[in-house]
C-alpha cells in the first residue's frame, strides 16, 4: 500500500493533470463561443440579405404585371386600329373606281 507522501504525489499529479485539462477546456470552450458568435452574425446578415432580395423580387414581380398591363391595353389598342383600318380600306375600295369601270 502506497504511503501517504506517495498518495499526496499522486493526488497532486492528478490535479496538476486536470488544471491543464480545464485550462485546454476554457481556451476550447472560448474558441467554440467565438466561432458561433460568430456564425450567429453571419446568420442574421444572411437573413437581412434575403429579406432584401425577396422585397426586390417582390417588387419587380409587381412591375412586371404593370408592364403585362400595359402591354395587354397596347395591344388592345392595336385591335381596335386594326379594326378602323379595315373598315377604312373597305369604304376606299367601295368608292375607289375599279380600273375596268374607266373614269
């Protein structure tokens, strides 16, 4: 059985060991707690960053049916030309003479 001097080596020994275990332990702990402060940044960034990309699509998605709005009126407009142009040519060639008839 060991004696009470070796005990008393032991036990120190074993708490020299384990101080430099906690002292690894808190430069881990606080390398660990930085890094995820870290990474917890970047996170709410990147959150911020897509909240601004989807108000701008959003926004552009809302241009974009002013403009199919505006193109669907233009085109109906271009109908209705197209309508009063027929009608137009239809009442020359109604009155135009026709060269067989001579003037």
């Amino acid at each position: 059985m060991p004696t009470q001097e070796e005990r008393l080596t032991i036990v120190e020994q074993a708490i020299k060991g384990f101080s430099e275990d906690m002292k690894d332990l808190k430069h881990h702990v606080t390398m660990l707690i930085g890094l995820t402060s870290k990474e917890e940044m970047d996170y709410r960034e990147t959150r911020i960053a897509v909240r601004a990309i989807q108000e701008n699509v959003q926004t552009w998605d809302r241009r974009f049916d002013k403009i199919e709005e505006h193109m669907g009126d233009l085109q109906h407009g271009f109908e209705d030309q197209s309508k009063k142009l027929d009608q137009v040519l239809l009442l020359l060639t109604t009155l135009a003479p026709k060269p067989e008839q001579g003037t």
